[in-house]
C-alpha cells in the first residue's frame, strides 16, 4: 500500500507538472502566436520585393553570388514556417493545442525568421550597390582614360627619337586594359565583378605606368644635359668615349643605359 501510495503520487505530481507547465505557456504561446502573424507576412513581403528587385536588376547585370536562388530558398523556408503557424493557430482555435509544444515551435520559428531577415537584408544591401558600382566604375573609367591621354602628351612633349619597345608594349598593354574596361561597362548585362576585378589591374598599371613614364622622362632629359656638358670636355678621352657610347644608346632608345653611360 505504501508503495501504490507512492506510485500514485508521483504520478499525480508529474500530471499536475504537466498541467502547470501547459498553464504557464498557454499566455505566451498565444502572445507569440499573434506577433508570428505580423512577423510572417513582413517576412513573406520582404522577399517577394526583393525577388522582384532581383528580377529587375538581372536585366541589367550579371548576377554572380546565386542571389536569386537565395531568395528562392528564403522563400521556401518562410512557407514552411507560415504552415507550421498556421497550424497551431488553428490548434489553438479549436482548443487542440499543447501550448508548451507550440511555445517551443514557435520560439524556433521566431529565431529562425529573424535569421532570414538578416539575410535578407545583406542580400538588399549588397545588390543595392550595384548600380552605385556602376557609377563609380564609369567614374574611373574616365579618370583612367584621362591619365593614359596625359601621359601619351607628356611623352609627346619629349620629342624623342623614339621610345624603347618594353615602354611601348606596356603603354599599349595598359590602354588595351582600360579599353577592355570600356567594352565590360557597355554590355547588355554588366558583371560588376570583372568589372571591379578589371578596375583593381588597371589602377596598379596606371601607377607603374607613371613610374616608366618619370624614368625614361628623367633619363632622356639627364643624358642630354649630361651630353651637352661634356661637349665642354672633348679633348678628354674617357669623358668623349663615354658621350660617343651613351649617344650610340641613345639612338637606340634605351634612356636609362644611356644615363649611366654619361
């Protein structure tokens, strides 16, 4: 007897554990309930704008980050979590629900879309910027078209015989690179990651461009000033053969070797 005793009361303290801890959620499963059906529609509308967005901006650009199946997921996610809403808010209208159950699900739920929106958000900013890229992209691009037109007229102002071949090759690899840049920003659909790939190679050649430019300008003008000084020292033997050899290398186009030589 005093073991049935004891069985019996363990058994009404754990209903009775039960039946509290049903009560105590039963106030708050309905509460989160109600802000669940805000927060799903904001959700669902959320991602529907931005599909639509993505839509439109796809016309335009390439999209490279799988941005519209992201979305695509997102919504699917949110599906299932409106289902999952909507079926214990009908459980709770029809006084079917286990309120602690809910509680659980929905707590979930809650944390789960709070996740979506952020990245729903990350997502809106980041192809937000897109057409902001753009106008920064034809922004350098300009600048860069302005800086090889003003070293092409610094090198012309010169007037040198002629300019060595490495010099050239790079002066002409470096405005193929900005060309290139030009025809990626007048496509139909514009890939702003080449696009800014394509930006980062540019600007490095445009300064190591600059750096040839200032020495063959800087060893052109030095050997002939250094040549028409020694002029004043021609019955100088080593100083006439180093002026004979640093002229022949002139001739030549190579600048530099040109300098040492004098």
């Amino acid at each position: 007897v005093e073991q049935s005793n004891k069985d019996l009361s363990d058994q009404i303290d754990y209903l009775y554990g039960v039946m509290q801890k049903e009560i105590d959620a039963k106030n708050e499963a309905v509460h989160l309930i109600e802000v669940m059906k805000g927060f799903t529609k904001h959700a669902q509308r959320q991602n529907d704008e931005l599909g639509v967005e993505l839509d439109r901006l796809s016309l335009n650009y390439t999209l490279t980050n799988h941005e519209q199946e992201t979305v695509r997921e997102l919504g699917e996610q949110i599906k299932a979590i409106i289902k999952q809403y909507r079926d214990d808010a009908e459980a709770i209208a029809n006084k079917t629900a286990v309120y602690s159950q809910v509680l659980d699900r929905q707590k979930s739920n809650q944390k789960n879309l709070t996740e979506i929106e952020k990245s729903q958000e990350k997502l809106n900013d980041e192809v937000a910027k897109l057409q902001t890229d753009e106008q920064r992209a034809r922004q350098m691009l300009q600048k860069y078209s302005t800086q090889i037109r003003t070293i092409h007229r610094q090198v012309e102002q010169l007037n040198l015989p002629g300019l060595p071949k490495d010099y050239l090759d790079y002066f002409f690899g470096v405005s193929d690179e900005i060309k290139k840049l030009a025809d990626e920003l007048n496509e139909y659909k514009i890939n702003m990651d080449e696009i800014t790939k394509q930006l980062i190679i540019v600007e490095s050649d445009l300064d190591t461009l600059n750096d040839k430019t200032d020495i063959l300008r800087d060893s052109a003008e030095l050997t002939e000033r250094f040549q028409q000084y020694a002029n004043r020292f021609s019955d100088n033997e080593k100083i006439a053969a180093a002026a004979k050899k640093s002229q022949e290398l002139f001739k030549q186009f190579n600048y530099t070797a040109s300098l040492e030589a004098i």
